[in-house]
C-alpha cells in the first residue's frame, strides 16, 4: 500500500478523504491533527486554559477541539474535574498513538526541509 503523507492543517476534499476512508478501511473521519495537538497539549499542561495559552488559541477552542474528537472517535477521551483533567482508558490509547503521529509528522516536515529554497 502507498503510503500518503498530508500536511498538517490541510483540508481534504471530500472524495479524497472518502478514498482514503476506503483505502484503510474504515467509515471513521480521518484524525485532524490540529484536533491531536490540541489533545497532546491539553494532556501535558493537564489544564484547558494553559493548553489554549500554549497554542495561543481561546480555552473554547481547545474545549471544542476536545470535544469535536471526542465526538469523531465516539469515545470519552477526558474526565473534567473542575479545573483538572484526567484521561480515560481510550483517553491514555489515543495519547500514545496522538504522541507518535505528532512526532513522525514533524519528522517529515525536517527530512523534506532541505527541498525548501
């Protein structure tokens, strides 16, 4: 299978996304990584209004990203106590896996720098 890299923050059209739905085999939305950062911010700072500082963004925007994830996954990802977080089983799988893909789409991004002019 060829391997299909998007940059982060693209928005794929429809049928792409659909063909790449088909491709992998799944009915579930492609994972947004915009939605996976905020998740992996939200886990390390365990605090919603430190994440939206952190990513210079508004705490309503984290909270929707969370939840727009949530939602995309059909799983509870966080347990909100007050002002304390803490992850869910599913919450604990997807930050390992969120972890990983963050961290191979900033791999790719600097092995395809030196093609930058």
């Amino acid at each position: 299978m060829n391997e299909i890299i998007v940059q982060p923050g693209t928005n794929l059209p429809a049928d792409t996304a659909n063909g790449l739905r088909a491709a992998y085999g799944t009915n579930m939305p492609i994972l947004d990584s915009r939605k996976l950062l905020a998740f992996v911010t939200l886990v390390r700072t365990e605090s919603f209004t430190l994440a939206a500082q952190e990513l210079h963004v508004t705490q309503s925007a984290v909270s929707h990203s969370i939840k727009s994830l949530e939602d995309d996954l059909q799983v509870r990802l966080v347990d909100r106590r007050g002002r304390k977080i803490r992850l869910t089983p599913p919450g604990r799988q997807l930050h390992s896996h969120a972890q990983r893909i963050l961290a191979d789409m900033q791999e790719a991004r600097d092995d395809l720098a030196h093609f930058v002019q």
